[in-house]
C-alpha cells in the first residue's frame, strides 16, 4: 500500500487516481506524517443477486420440458 504526502496527492491528483482505477490498488495520504485519508478504486455493488449473470450465462438445452429418463423412486 503506498502512501503520498497531501502536497503531493495535491500536485499530481489526476495521475495517482488514474493509477488507483488501473492497478485497483489504494493509496494513503497522510498530513504531518499521519493518515488522513485513503484514496480507493470505485467498484460499484450490485442492489441485489437477481439478475447479476444476466446476458453473460447462456444455455441452449429446454430447460422446462420433462426429461425422457425414469428414476427409482417412479417405478
């Protein structure tokens, strides 16, 4: 974890934030030698499961009609 002065998170602010998008990882600026803040990726949080894997996971089977098999406890 790096950690910048304020003065120079100050000077160079757009770079370091593009350095945090791209590497995902998060920097610690600090005044007077102490922390005062963390800069961190944004990742954005799905509201709710359903729906997560939509139009990334296909499948090409009928998933709804009865299948041609007979189990054990049929018979």
């Amino acid at each position: 974890m790096e950690t910048v002065k304020a003065s120079v998170f100050k000077a160079t602010c757009l770079r370091l934030m593009e350095k945090v998008q791209r590497t995902g990882e998060q920097i610690i600026i600090t005044k007077n030698g102490k922390p005062v803040s963390r800069l961190v990726p944004y990742r954005e949080v799905p509201k709710t499961i359903f729906g997560l894997h939509r139009d990334k996971i296909s499948s090409r089977d009928d998933l709804v009609s009865p299948v041609e098999v007979t189990w054990d406890v049929e018979s």
